[in-house]
C-alpha cells in the first residue's frame, strides 16, 4: 500500500471502490468475458495466419514484430516491472471488495485476503499488452488501432470492476504499453527498410 504517495493512494482507493461498487449482473458477466483473453485470441490468432500467408514481405515483418512486442511487454511486466514496483493487489489490502475467483464472487474480509495471499499488481499485464497492441497497431492501421484502444479501455475498466487492479495499476500499464507498442512499431519501419528489395530497373 505504500508504493505511492498517500494522497494519490488515497484517490487511488476511492477511484477503485466507486468502479468496484458499481455493480450490476449485466456487469458482472460482461466485464467477466472482457477480460479473459482465452475468448478473444483464436479468432485473433487465426487472423494473424489469415494475414500473414496472404500478405506481402513488409506486413508478415509486421505481424511477426508485434506478436514479438505483445509477448515481450508481458514478459516486461510481469518478470521486470511488478517485482521491482512490489506493489500487492487491492483484495491483498482492502476489505469489502468484490473479486471474481474462478466463477465466484467473493467479497474480502481479513479470512478471505489471507486465502488469496500476495499477488503483484502494478502494472496491469492486462492493460499493458492491450495498450502495446493498440499503438503498435496504431501506426500502420490507425483505424484498427483505434477500436484495440477501445477495447483497451474496456480491459482496464475490467481489471477495476473484478478487484484485481488498482486505477493505476491500469494507468501504469497504459503508459508502458503505449511506449512499447510504438518503440517496436519503429523496429518494424526499420527492419523493412533494411531489407526492403530495390525496384527493379525496367
């Protein structure tokens, strides 16, 4: 709890209480499927190989560089990042918070807290992979890039509403994904450059 300043740990709190209270059955299924990501990628993995047998040299570099950053900035996070932030998540601290265990509210209290036991939470590994895809993609399909965005947002308002994250914990993931996302996109540029093929003198 002491990994920020107590004012902005404070708000930090309210903020995450307030989304977390906030709740409605409608809610509880629709941010439960939001942010599980076993829904989402075969339909995203087979259209990676969709794109990748028919798309030309420069796009299959594309893909490849971004499965590569997507991958990487979860590594970054969840090896890297929370061990040296050792920030615990809010149902390691506070009581009354709803969090979803299996398919299984729970609301914490010191017995159930004890049960869950530490867990790292900043940044969010969710929120920083959505948020490496949605610039990386950003910077060669914006339109694409725009609605990953959208539903970035929607995972971060999802890590909230299930108890597992802090708002800056979401916040730290979009700042660290952003910058990875875009730091990869210009490998990409890069690489193509490098081995782009000379057009052919006619």
């Amino acid at each position: 709890m002491n990994s920020f300043p107590a004012n902005l740990q404070c708000l930090d709190v309210k903020l995450l209480l307030l989304i977390n209270h906030a709740r409605s059955p409608v809610l509880d299924v629709l941010m439960k499927n939001i942010s599980d990501f076993k829904l989402f990628f075969p339909i995203i993995a087979l259209f990676i190989l969709y794109r990748m047998i028919r798309g030309n040299w420069p796009e299959r570099v594309m893909w490849i560089v971004g499965i590569l950053a997507v991958v990487s900035s979860d590594a970054l996070c969840a090896r890297i990042l929370k061990p040296l932030a050792g920030r615990q998540r809010p149902f390691v601290d506070i009581d009354h918070l709803y969090v979803l265990k299996g398919s299984k509210w729970l609301v914490t209290n010191p017995e159930i807290r004890a049960r869950l036991g530490p867990s790292l939470s900043w940044p969010s590994c969710h929120a920083t992979n959505m948020w490496t895809a949605a610039s990386y993609l950003y910077c060669f399909m914006p339109r694409t890039g725009i609605l990953i965005a959208i539903l970035a947002l929607l995972v971060c308002y999802s890590r909230i509403y299930l108890g597992v994250h802090y708002p800056l914990d979401t916040l730290g993931g979009l700042a660290v994904g952003l910058s990875w996302g875009v730091l990869f996109a210009f490998l990409a540029k890069a690489l193509n450059r490098y081995f782009a093929v000379p057009a052919q003198k006619v």
